[in-house]
C-alpha cells in the first residue's frame, strides 16, 4: 500500500460529518451527526500533523494513543486502528459520541491552536469502532484461564462497566449489581438519544454480559441485598455507584406542581424510547408538550433537558443560568446545538423563587458578574430592582449532582467519606479504608465526565488484578 501523507491540515479544511437540519432533528430523539464515509474519515484523519508532543494525548484522561490510529485510519489500516484504539478506552464509541473533546483532545490540537482548525478526533474515533462492529471485529472476551477470586462491582455506570470489563478479560469471575432494570446507569437512562442512541450502549451491555458478566439488576443495595452480603461473596468489592442526588434551590414556591429534578425529566424520557410504559410520563408530570419550559442550570444536563423539551413539543424553551455564555461549564457545540433547534438562553439570570401552586413561573433577577473566585471564575451579584417573572408551566433543575450518603444508606461502619460526602480512595489504587473495597468515578471525584469514569474503572480493575496476581489483558 502506498504510504498516505500526514500533514493535510494545511490543503485540507476541518470537516465535521455532515449535521440533520434543526427542523428534521427537533422531530425524533436520533443522533444528529451521520457517519463519515471511509474516504472522508481517511481525509481528516490525513490531517493530523503527527506533533512529537502530542498534546491531544496528554490531554486526554485515558491517554488515548490518538496520532496512532489517525495515521492508521487514514491509510486505511482500520482494524489496527481500532486495536490501538480499544487498547486504552474500553469504550471508544461512547467517547467518541458524549466527551466533550472541544475541552480536552481537540481543545488542546496542535494545528488548532495554529489557527488551522482541529483534527475532527472525536468523530474519526467514532467510525473506527462503529466501523469494528460492522466488521465483526468487536467480540465477547474469552479468558484463556479460567480464576478462582471473584470481584463483586456495585454500579452498571461506565466506571464499573469499563472494571468489569477488564477483570473479565483476565478470567476473574464478575458480578455487577445495579437498582435499575437495565445496565449502563447514565451512558443508559441520563443521556438523552440524540447524543447517544441507546442501541450503541445496550450492544455493549450485551458484549460483556457474553463474555461472561453477570448482571443482578433492580437490585439496591441496603434493601434488596446488604453491603456486608455483597462483600462475604466476593474477594474483592468496587463501589461504582456515581452521584444521584440532585442538588436543590431552597427558594420560595420550590415545591410547587410542574418543578421536577432533571435526572427525573431525562429518565422518564429515556424510559419512553425503550418503550416503557411511565406513569409521570403519559400523566404529563415528566412530559414537556405544550408547555412552557424552563430550565435552571447551564451545564451539560441542562443542555439535554433543554434539547429534550423541544422534541416533545415544548411550545417555548428557555435556559436560565446566572453567568454569561462563556463562563458557563457546559459544551459551546451543546449550546449552539440548542440555538439552532430553538432554545432560547437567558444569560445573567437566577431564579429567587416560584411562582403558582402549580407552577406558572420563575421569579428571577438579573445578575452582573463581579470580582472572580478562588477558582477565578467570576463571581456573579445580583442587580437590585431586576426582579421579573419568566412565565413556566415546567421547570426542571438541573444545578448538579451531589453523593448519597452510602455509609448511612448501606449500614457501613469504617468506609470513610469526605467533607463533601465522597468516598475516600487512593489516587493510584483507588482502594478505600476498607480492605479490598474499592471505589472510582463521580463516588469519589463528584459529578465528573464519563472518559474519567472509564479511566478510574480500569486503574482499579489493574490494582484488584495485582492483588491477585493477575495480569491485565488487552482487548482483542
């Protein structure tokens, strides 16, 4: 095969898979980029300018071995591509569909920084491993030995997902308990379709559930099976749980009809594409159309209640965060997703209350943004004399993510925690002060990204195999 040059940033543009138009995206839950076509993957890929400090790895948490399989995929090397790929990122395909790569991998691109624009890395990761799949190059592990040490992983999150996974490819027996009726936890029924259609991640429920993992579903432990129970099963225990409680505004009228949790809103929306029958959903209490909505928050959840308001036919969409555009901590590709499917966003702006005994709006006020904080963001002040109502038959809060206090919950004595409620865990180990009990992703970290999940799950994987004498495997 003749050699296919590298460096192309300079004769070749930027080119994103080709984007649905807002019109036809508003109608249905599917994703709203297509797939590259192998030409146009090899085209951007050739782009990449193969820097000997390669920022994008460095940047990434699982420090992906991007110039690699850039280079592979653009000589049309895909099934290598995809073997480097998967070496360090148990699920490539995910990734490449929810992490916000304009803040890590491409945010960091050389030839982006040059002024040439980035490598598309995410979209290229994506088709290598939508690619593997169509291949069959994608396939259940198969341990060459068989070990006697069990592991038992509390969460189907991708955190325990990415643990299971590779204590499984080592032969180690695995059990992985979850409340819910289906594996996955946020990758399943937090994230809504248009970001991640829901048959990418039940595949590879299903790849490990072949590979010999076994799944104890609608299981919560402290009702249905104790923490202690769990740990005289296994010889090791992974706390994988990821954060649920939702953080609250104590604020007049917040217990008002129409004011729900967004992690609610996004289940129940979830659950209608798997075609479950929900109550709160047909009742219209998790359900937008018609409705004036609001949401509180401007992070990456806001973003999905704000984009799954509009396609259950919202009759108007509104996002109130109490910052400006650019110091907001949510995705810019999220946000101008949004605009173009007609939200509307209202910068500047915090709720002080609610109106209605079922809601009929937000008491707001306008804010100016101040001095910065320790971590140098700036702070925002209320403007006196701003106050108005922002009407709302639907307000979801979608202001982050807080631990459940698991000691309590489960009745554990000497599993430490920290003064915001995370467990406490070894930054190399991830082990906690319980022997053999190991914890990772948002239970020890707070509400974090799913690429961090997936690194943490395969650390502790690597430290409980060590403790048994195990070496991990790559994935085929």
């Amino acid at each position: 095969m003749a050699k296919i040059p590298m460096l192309k940033f300079v004769s070749v543009d930027r080119d994103m898979p080709e984007k649905r138009g807002a019109d036809a995206r508003r109608e249905d839950f599917n994703e709203i980029y297509a797939e590259y076509a192998t030409a146009k993957a090899a085209e951007q890929a050739s782009r990449c300018s193969q820097c000997g400090v390669p920022y994008c790895q460095a940047h990434c948490p699982l420090q992906n071995n991007i110039p690699d399989w850039l280079k592979l995929t653009a000589e049309g090397r895909l099934r290598e591509a995809y073997e480097i790929s998967q070496a360090t990122n148990t699920f490539p395909e995910i990734c490449g569909r929810i992490c916000p790569q304009d803040r890590l991998c491409e945010g960091n691109c050389v030839i982006e920084q040059s002024g040439h624009g980035t490598v598309t890395i995410g979209s290229v990761e994506k088709y290598i491993t939508d690619t593997a799949w169509e291949n069959g190059w994608v396939v259940p592990a198969k341990p060459a030995t068989e070990r006697p040490e069990s592991v038992g992983i509390i969460g189907a999150g991708p955190g325990g997902l990415a643990a299971a996974d590779r204590l499984r490819r080592a032969g180690v027996q695995v059990t992985v308990y979850d409340r819910y009726d289906r594996s996955g936890g946020l990758l399943t029924y937090g994230i809504p379709g248009f970001k991640l259609e829901k048959d990418v991640v039940m595949r590879r429920n299903q790849q490990l559930e072949d590979s010999g993992v076994t799944f104890v579903l609608n299981c919560n432990v402290g009702e249905d099976i104790s923490f202690d129970d769990i740990r005289a099963k296994h010889d090791a225990v992974l706390i994988a749980t990821g954060v649920y409680k939702s953080r609250d505004l104590q604020a007049p009228g917040s217990g008002a009809a129409g004011i729900v949790r967004a992690l609610d809103y996004l289940t129940a929306s979830n659950r209608k594409s798997f075609g479950d029958d929900v109550a709160e959903f047909n009742s219209g209490e998790l359900n937008a159309e018609g409705k004036r909505v609001v949401v509180i928050g401007g992070g990456d959840t806001a973003m999905d209640c704000v984009r799954t308001a509009i396609r259950q036919g919202a009759t108007s969409v509104k996002c109130l965060y109490r910052r400006d555009r650019a110091n907001m901590p949510g995705s810019q590709r999220e946000v101008q997703n949004a605009e173009e499917e007609g939200v509307e966003f209202v910068w500047l702006t915090a709720p002080n209350g609610f109106a209605g005994d079922a809601v009929t709006g937000v008491m707001a006020q306008k804010m100016r943004l101040g001095a910065p904080d320790a971590t140098g963001r700036q702070m925002p002040e209320l403007i006196e004399g701003s106050d108005y109502v922002e009407e709302a038959d639907l307000v979801i809060k979608a202001l982050g993510f807080e631990p459940e206090d698991l000691p309590k919950l489960w009745g554990v004595d000497g599993l430490e925690v920290t003064r915001w409620g995370t467990i406490k865990a070894s930054f190399q180990t991830h082990e906690t002060s319980l022997e053999a009990v190991y914890a990772v992703g948002d239970i020890v970290r707070g509400a974090s990204l799913v690429v961090w999940a997936i690194r943490d799950g395969r650390e502790a994987a690597d430290a409980i195999l060590d403790r048994f004498g195990a070496t991990a495997i790559a994935a085929e």
